[in-house]
C-alpha cells in the first residue's frame, strides 16, 4: 500500500469515527428533549440542544420516528454497556446493580411514547422490544448473579420479572407529581437484600 493509500484510509477512518460521534451527540441530545419534553417535542429543540441545524437531523433521520427509533436503540446499547463498567468500577455488585437500575429507569422515561408513535408499525415497535429484550435482560441477569455470589441479594430473583417491575413502577409516574417512581424502584431494589 503506498503512503498516500495510508493516509487516505486514516482520513476515511477519522471522518467515520466523527461522523460516529457527531451521530451519538445528536441522539443522546434527542433523548434529552424527549425525557424533558416527550417524544412530540419540536425538532428545533432537539437542533439546538445538539448544537446543529435542523436540516442536519433530517438529513439522518427523515422522521420523527425514524429519530425515536435511533434514539430508543442507542440507548439500549448504552443501557448494556454500562452494566459490566458499573461492575468493574463500584465498590460492590449491589451497588452496581442499583446504579444500573437507575440508568434503566432513565431509559424507560426516554421511551415513553414510543408506543403511540409507532403504533401504526407493528413490525418496528415488535423488532425494537425483542432488541431490548435481548440486550438487556443477559445485562440485568449478570449484575444479579454478581450481587447474589458476593452474598448481598437472595439468589432468587429473575432478570425479566426485575425489570418488568421496575417498569411497572414508572407507568404513569410523569402524570402524577406526588408519585416518586425514583424513590419506589429504590425500596425495590433495597428489598432485594437476603433476609436475616
């Protein structure tokens, strides 16, 4: 390969990997909008909290749902990163687990309204649950593993039935001001503690 064949493959990489990045900033800014405003928030917000015009968003995403769509898979990913980093950075496995919790929690406000935007597209909302589904439970299930061999939670508790609660939960949590889903998901994971 000669010098120049290098170079450029080193610049197509680079562009790639901005391009990468510039996407990731623009998706994380969109879940912003959408945890403070909903799905239904303006573009212009979603523009200007990213830092880029609004013909740059649709020139990616040509639709509202093909945003939330975007958004809602880069969050699962960054749900199921962060669960082995949270593993290898807090103090105890417990810790790591309500830390997770926490950013699944996050994740769940993120995609309220999903449903009825994409309720006239079955195949995507079905394709989008199972995508959560299997990255995220195998996540969930290794935090509990963890927790349950150093001996801080019982050993009984299932990944799935976990997060159903948790989601169960926060249904309904941003209609009602009294109604702390935060503090609730909280008593939960607490109680997940071995009995004495």
């Amino acid at each position: 390969m000669k010098d120049g064949d290098e170079g450029a493959g080193r610049a197509a990489r680079s562009k790639r990997a901005d391009a990468r990045r510039n996407e990731e900033t623009l998706l994380d800014a969109a879940a912003a909008v959408f945890v403070a405003s909903g799905v239904e928030a303006p573009v212009r917000d979603i523009a200007a909290k990213a830092g880029v015009g609004m013909g740059t968003i649709y020139r990616h995403f040509p639709t509202r749902a093909d945003l939330i769509i975007a958004v809602y898979r880069h969050q699962i990913e960054a749900c199921a990163e962060a669960g082995p980093a949270l593993l290898a950075s807090c103090p105890t496995p417990h810790a790591a687990l309500g830390r997770w919790i926490n950013l699944f929690v996050d994740f769940l406000v993120t995609k309220h309204g999903l449903a009825s935007v994409l309720r006239s597209d079955d195949a995507s909302f079905e394709t989008l649950h199972t995508c959560f589904i299997d990255r995220l439970v195998p996540v969930c299930t290794q935090l509990l593993e963890a927790a349950s061999a150093a001996g801080e939670i019982r050993s009984d508790v299932d990944a799935y039935e976990l997060m159903r609660g948790v989601g169960n939960l926060c249904i309904g949590a941003d209609h009602d001001a009294r109604y702390d889903a935060r503090r609730m998901v909280e008593l939960l994971v607490a109680g997940l503690g071995r009995p004495r």
